[in-house]
C-alpha cells in the first residue's frame, strides 16, 4: 500500500493523492483540512465520488478535523476494473479503506458514509471490526434495513435495469431520474449537472456488479460495536428507508440518531450547516474518548 501526492495545479483546495491498494487498484484521495487534526474519512454512495461531501469538504469542519474522501474502486477518478468479483462482498472493501488510512497515516478515523457506503462499511466491520475507529456515521444508509426492506416493487426494478443498461442514453436518463430522487427539493441546475456527471463515470458493468450483490445483513455487526455511532437519516429520504435507521439506533450499544425531517436521502446535503454541526460534536467526543483511553 502506498500513497503517491500531486501538486495542486490551479491551486486545488486539497491535497491530491493516489493510493494503491492491495489487489493493485489505483484509488483517486482528496485530502482536505488541517493534516495535524483527527481525521473524518468520508465515504460516498453509489453512481457518486469524492463530489458529493463538498458541503463537508469545503466547510470549517476543516479547521478542526483532517477530512479525506475517496472515490471507490469503479467510481470518479479511481481505477474501475471490468470483474465482477473485484466489487463483491468482502475483505477487497476492507483492504481499500484500510489502503487509504495508512497511506495517508490517518490514525483511527470516524468513517463516515453515505447510502450504500453503508454495505462498505459492513465489509470493513465483518474483516476488522471497530478497534482500529474512532467512531462510525452511518448517513441515509439503506443497507441498515436489511433484510427486512420490502421487496424491489416492479418500478424500482424497471429503474435498476435502466441504470445498469449497456445503452448510454438509457442509463444517462436513469441516472438523472435516481438523482433527482436523492433530495426533498430540487437540487440547482449546475448541482444536478455535476452530480449526474460524476455518476457517468460508473461504466455499466461496474453498476451491474454493485446492484447484483446479495443484501448484506448488519445486524450482528451493530450489536457488536464498541466505538461510538452516529445514524443520520433524512425524514423525506425516498430511496432507503427510515426504519433501518431507527431499527440501528435500537441495536448498537452506544449511538446518537438524528433524523432531519424536511431532507431527502442526500441528508448531509440539503441540512448540511445542522450536519456538519451534529458531526462536529460527535467527532470531538469520539476522539476524545480514545485519546482518555489511550486505544
């Protein structure tokens, strides 16, 4: 694992680094905020990237926390391989965030992660658990609600096929109708632009392996866990359902649940001043608590 650092031409706002990964992907990092402080890894859903926590990124949380964010393999800039298993459950998701943490030497994180970052999260919990954290945010995450989510109804189904289709037109149109479906209220015409170009970038195949992976149960994870949680979930969100969110809170010994009525899925977004608050302050507790524990 090794991290390799560009300059910053046009004087980009972050540090830009390369990290590769132990089955030799090349993972596309931007490194944001004070590199002294304790580091929030944040961690983007499907068909999205690095782009996404920009209202995060570019925020002073800075001034307090190291904020990294990564593109997954097959997403952004990060290398997207055409084999089904390099995106299946298991220890390669693990591999990749742990890939970036020493890379960049950040210490025991808080990953933060949105949607299906939620089952990354999982891979990572089930190879590693939660020693090497300081603490986890699990924002909007459907796979929280597994498996007790309902059945894909047969709209759901038609939309999945759409964003999996090897015709571009055809998945750029679905694309834009699932991004749209991301917030309560519309997103700016130039937000909706870039959101539906970064999720271009995912070539088809890449869609496909990720919505063809069986649902990833976390259940017995979350009971488990020793750090502390923070579960955020838009009130309005359409796209994973609440209930896994409320149903967490339930389950992990030590958590705190914000529910942010009036968002949508892409919480963290449209109530992003109230995040990036609440994640302020658990982010301060959680890395105090290691640093009084020594761990």
């Amino acid at each position: 694992m090794r991290a390799s650092s560009a300059a910053s031409p046009g004087g980009l706002p972050y540090r830009a680094r390369t990290v590769t990964t132990p089955d030799r992907l090349s993972i596309s990092v931007q490194d944001w905020g004070n590199p002294d402080k304790p580091a929030i890894l944040f961690i983007h859903g499907f068909m999205s990237g690095s782009i996404c926590w920009m209202r995060q990124l570019n925020s002073r949380l800075g001034e307090q926390f190291r904020l990294v964010a990564y593109d997954w393999r097959g997403h952004g800039a990060s290398d997207k391989p055409n084999d089904p298993q390099m995106y299946a459950h298991g220890a390669r998701w693990a591999d990749e965030i742990d890939a970036v943490i020493a890379a960049l030497g950040l210490g025991k994180p808080i990953l933060a992660g949105w949607s299906m970052a939620g089952e990354i999260i999982g891979d990572y919990l089930q190879a590693r658990g939660d020693a090497g954290l300081a603490g986890i945010n699990f924002v909007d995450c459907g796979a929280l609600s597994f498996p007790m989510q309902a059945e894909s109804s047969e709209e759901r189904t038609r939309a999945a096929a759409a964003m999996t289709s090897m015709d571009t037109l055809t998945s750029i149109a679905a694309t834009a109708g699932f991004i749209r479906m991301c917030t309560a209220n519309p997103l700016s015409p130039d937000d909706l632009a870039n959101w539906v170009a970064v999720a271009n970038m995912v070539p088809w195949y890449v869609r496909r392996a990720m919505t063809t992976r069986p649902q990833h149960d976390l259940q017995p994870l979350l009971r488990g866990l020793k750090r502390p949680v923070m579960v955020t979930h838009g009130g309005k969100d359409a796209v994973a359902p609440i209930e896994g969110s409320r149903r967490a809170a339930r389950l992990v010994p030590d958590v705190r649940l914000s529910i942010y009525e009036d968002a949508g899925h892409a919480s963290f977004w449209e109530a992003a001043a109230r995040y990036n608050e609440d994640l302020a302050r658990f982010a301060s507790d959680a890395f105090s608590r290691v640093n009084r524990a020594g761990a």
